[in-house]
C-alpha cells in the first residue's frame, strides 16, 4: 500500500458535521493519524477566526505545521498563528464585482486576514458570523477601505449569484479567480490563487511529494487540490463534477464521519504494516 505523509481536508461538507462540529470519530482518527507522523492540514474557505476552535479541538495548534484559509488567500503557522502567506488585492479590481452584486441585491463579505467587513447587517450576515465566531466591522461603503482584500464573498441565491458571476467574469478574469463554495456562496480570490496551488506550496515546504499527499473535498472550491494531490477524494455527498475527478469517492458523507473513514482505509492499515515489521 503506498505511504501517504500529509492529508488536507475541506471542513464545511466534509469535516465537518452540520457546518458546526467535528465528530468524536474524526477527532479520534485524526488524533491517530497525527501521533503516527501524518501532518493533518485543514484547507478551507473560511477565515482564520472560524478555524481556530477546531484545531483546538484537533490539539494541532501550537504544533508545527499550517492552515490554509481563504481558500489558498492566507496560510498561518500553527505554532503561533502568525499569516505567513498573503495574498491580496485592492478595491479597485474588486470594483465591478461589487457594484454589480449591489445592484442585484447580493451580500457582499469581505476579508483581510482577521478583519470581516460587511456593508449592511442583516439577518444573514448576523448567522454566518455566529456560525463563522466572525466578529464583525460595517463599512457602508466596503469599497472604500483602506486596506487590501483577501478574499470576496457574495451570498445569495444560485439564480442571482449565477447572473453576477456571468456579468463581471469578463470583466475581472485577469486579476481575480472565480468559483462557487456552496450553492449560495460565490467566491474571488487573486489570480492564481486556489486551494491546489495552496496545497502544492505547502507540501513543498514540508518536503513531502504530491504521490504521498492526500486531499479530501466536496466543492468546487475544492476541486484544484483534489486535482493536485496523489489521492484525490470526494465525499459522498460531494458535487457531481467533483466526484467525477476524484480517485476515490468515500461511501459517507459528512454527516457520517468521511474523513475518519479515509483515514482508517489509508492511513491506518499503513502504519499497522510499518509496526508488524517492526515488530517482527
């Protein structure tokens, strides 16, 4: 059986359960995988603030090692939280994107680093902030901060989001990259810039080949590191593209342990071999 070293996982619609908690079971498979030298590196679209609880959870901070947030936008060191990797991009490119999702009457949330700005409180940016442990800044007027953006995120339904993504494509597809999270997530994120190029860069640095690098994922956000590693995995409850790049579908979805799952089959019986020899 080949020897994998590294697994990224998604965590909403794949670690996670219920986009809330982390299961007993995956707490347990992963706090095994991660004590026979596996590193476990979480990769997601989230924020910093909506990780941190869960790698708490995982006992992987203040270890060595990274989280990749913001979907490849922002990469922290898990032995003091400190961004080691940003990167970002001005107003002015996000211009037209967030024009046109005020005209369609789109969410728009914006990201750099730890900062959360929204333009207007609402009822649903008030839940993805307490689902997300986000606190939040209004700005009225989003465009005119005075910082550099990581990340944008409109919300809203796939009719409307699927209309401004069609109008400002065109328009900003050589500075920014485009792709849905979820149904009713639309996300941009600089030029280059994905989960793929996240794991790729990472796995460099922890002088581990891509052949023994496994990603798990469900979205589209997740198909470039399911692309890019040696074993690609979709869970079962995955979108239909995704699963069709996958080298292996799991039979569980998120709600049923996914990610323990891959672990027991192609962790575990790994490192039961390597003690047999050992032993023997």
């Amino acid at each position: 059986m080949k020897k994998y070293r590294m697994i990224f996982s998604d965590m909403d619609g794949t670690l996670l359960k219920n986009a809330t908690e982390i299961s007993e079971k995956n707490v347990e498979m992963i706090g095994k995988a991660v004590a026979c030298g596996i590193d476990f590196v979480i990769c997601t679209g989230r924020g910093v603030y909506g990780v941190e609880k869960f790698l708490d959870q995982l006992h992987l901070m203040g270890r060595p090692g990274y989280v990749i947030c913001q979907n490849g936008a922002a990469v922290y060191r898990l032995e003091d939280m400190q961004m080691i990797l940003k990167h970002s991009f001005s107003a002015d490119v996000l211009r037209p994107v967030v024009e046109t999702a005020r005209r369609m009457g789109v969410e728009v949330y914006l990201y750099d680093d730890r900062t959360f700005l929204t333009e207007k409180v609402t009822r649903e940016v008030q839940d993805y902030c307490r689902v997300m442990h986000a606190d939040m800044r209004v700005l009225p007027d989003g465009l005119a901060y005075d910082g550099h953006f990581t990340k944008c995120l409109l919300s809203g339904s796939a009719e409307h989001l699927k209309a401004v993504r069609a109008a400002v494509e065109p328009l900003v597809k050589q500075e920014l990259n485009c792709f849905y999270s979820g149904p009713e997530y639309l996300e941009f994120v600089k030029k280059g810039v994905s989960k793929g190029n996240a794991l790729r860069e990472t796995a460099q640095k922890a002088g581990v080949p891509l052949s023994q690098v496994i990603a798990i994922g469900d979205s589209d956000n997740d198909l470039s590191m399911i692309q890019a590693a040696g074993l690609g995995i979709a869970v079962a409850n995955g979108q239909a593209h995704v699963k069709a790049a996958a080298d292996y579908i799991t039979e569980t979805t998120c709600q049923q342990d996914a990610v323990a799952d891959v672990i027991q089959r192609f962790i575990l019986p790994d490192m039961r071999e390597n003690f047999t020899s050992f032993k023997s």
